[in-house]
C-alpha cells in the first residue's frame, strides 16, 4: 500500500473515518465499482484512522467501524 506524507488538500474530501481533512499521512483506498480501464475512484484516508483486520477464514481485509461493545 503506497502512503502519502501530506493529503491533496485541494477539494473539500474529507477522511471517511475521522470526518476532517487534517494534513498528515494519507493512503488512496479504490472505490468498488469505479474502475475503467486501469483507472479507479479513489478516496484518501489518514493513516493512522486505519485499524485493518483480516479475516483469516475467509481470506479479507476490513475496516470496523464503531465499538467492539456494541451489539
């Protein structure tokens, strides 16, 4: 995964996780369903919002969002 020093501050993009668009270390994330040719939709998360899990059974990587409390 390539990661960014600084977010494109250009536009009014925010972090999907954290909601601001504080500059800091960044990765571009594709967008499901946008991809043409070799070009996808991206959207650009702070790195340290990140907390990946992988899913050993079956073979994925995910973002979980909330609390691990809540039902």
């Amino acid at each position: 995964m390539r990661t960014f020093e600084h977010r494109n501050m250009k536009g009014k993009d925010t972090c999907p996780i954290c909601k601001t668009n504080k500059d800091g270390e960044t990765v571009l994330i594709a967008i499901d369903g946008t991809q043409k040719g070799n070009i996808v939709q991206a959207m650009q998360f702070h790195l340290a919002c990140l907390e990946l899990r992988w899913n050993k059974q079956h073979n994925f990587i995910y973002q979980k969002f909330g609390d691990d409390n809540e039902p």
